[in-house]
C-alpha cells in the first residue's frame, strides 16, 4: 500500500533532511507544506526529492490539512520535521500490518529526548500521538495547537516514534510559552471564561502531578525542572486566557 509522508514546517533547516531521508525509506512521496521559512528548509527539502507547498501559518490542525489534497496516497504519515520512527513503528508499516482490520488512524508512543536524553518521566512518555490515518475517512482537527487527529477507528499500537524537539532547557520554555499563547487565543475563541483563581490552581495542579504522581521526583534536578516547566505552562496558559478576557471586557 503506497503512503504519502506530510510535513509542516518552519525554518527546520537542521533537520528536515534526515526527517525526508527517514520518510523516503517507508513513503513513495512526501509532501512539506512551509511557512515561508527564511532559512534553507524548502531549498532542501527539494534537494532531497520533496514537493514543497508554500503556504503562511494556518495554525496546527488547517497547516496539515492543506497539504491533504497533494497527497496522492490516502495513507498519510504525518509527522514533524524532528519526529522520526522508530525501529518497531518502521516495521509497523513495512509489514503492512495497519492493514489487518479496519482501522482508519494510529497512535504510536512517543519517545521524548532532551538532547540525546530520553525523557521518560514527569508525564512524558508513554506519550501518545496520532502520526498515521487514512485521509478518507479521517483527517486533522481545526485546533490552532496541539491538533488531534479527528477518525472513526483509531487504534493504539506499542510502537515509537523518536521526537529530538529541544536541545536545552530554554528551547522547551520558549516553545511552551508560544503555545500557551495560542492554546490561551483557542480557548478564548472557543467561548471559554476562567476565574482569577484557575491559573495559579491549574499551574500547581499540573506541577504536583508531573513531579509526584508522574516520576519527576525520582529524577533529580531534572525531573524538577520538567515538572516546573509543565505547570509553567498550565500557568501561562490560563493567565494569558484571563488577560484576553480583560481586555475584551467579556
């Protein structure tokens, strides 16, 4: 069964070239839709044998949805510029074992790396992602962050997907606190209204439970910080949540 390997991308000059090399080993073709990046990545990405769509940021969900109709497979292997498969997920596909039943979508596990340090604690991993769906009948959701892939069958599989996101702790904090602000515009969006109290009862909620109940306790200095990362984002989240609500006095 042929697959179509899509990818979104911006400025990811580092690592779109592995990323399609990786894609080309399970793909007959792969589709890169880039946000006008101002470095290398399009330039690349046709080097290595791509087809680059251009298209400004539409958000997460409508930025993978665009690139639907230049896929000409209707399985699509969706993932980000630094996701790669992993051994077990890779002969998932090769075997074609997707095909046994009638399942429309598949959440692999997530592998999370701090560097070259897997992080497999404060609620990271397992972590599940849906990377692989069949676009006739499943698609990407309309969700600005953190976009769910919206199907009719999903199936969970124990198999790995390798994402090499950060390489410090200040990429992480930089990337979370951008998606805070476009998780805090979504839900404003969406209608939802807060109290003054959710942010910081949210914030240590998200703490306590990634650093106690999630393992970060058992993992140093390291644990902490992830942990004080993730209820950074919850805080942030809300708070910025709360300020668009001030300021529209709604």
């Amino acid at each position: 069964m042929a697959i179509s390997g899509l990818v979104i991308t911006y400025n990811e000059e580092k690592m779109i070239g592995k990323c399609i090399d990786a894609l080309f080993r399970v793909c007959d073709e792969v589709i890169i839709v880039d946000s006008l990046s101002s470095d290398r990545t399009a330039e690349i990405a046709k080097e290595k044998g791509a087809t680059v769509i251009s298209q400004p940021f539409l958000g997460d969900g409508p930025q993978r949805t665009h690139g639907l109709p230049y896929c000409k497979n209707d399985w699509i292997l969706n993932l980000d510029a630094d996701e790669f498969l992993d051994s077990d997920a890779e002969a998932f596909i090769l075997e074609g074992k997707y095909l046994m039943g009638k399942h429309d979508a598949f959440s692999f596990r997530v592998k999370n790396f701090l560097g070259d340090k897997l992080i497999d604690f404060a609620g990271w991993y397992p972590d599940h992602k849906v990377r692989f769906f069949n676009k006739s009948t499943a698609r990407p959701s309309d969700a600005r962050v953190h976009q769910k892939i919206m199907a009719t069958n999903e199936k969970k599989v124990a198999v790995h997907i390798l994402h090499y996101g950060w390489a410090s702790f200040d990429q992480i904090v930089a990337k979370k606190n951008q998606y805070s602000g476009w998780h805090a515009q979504q839900l404003y969006d969406q209608g939802k209204r807060i109290s003054v109290l959710k942010p910081v009862l949210n914030g240590n909620i998200a703490f306590w439970r990634c650093y106690l109940l999630k393992r970060g306790i058992f993992n140093g200095l390291d644990g902490l910080t992830i942990s004080l990362i993730q209820g950074f984002f919850s805080y942030m989240k809300y708070a910025k949540l709360l300020k668009l609500q001030k300021q529209s006095g709604k």
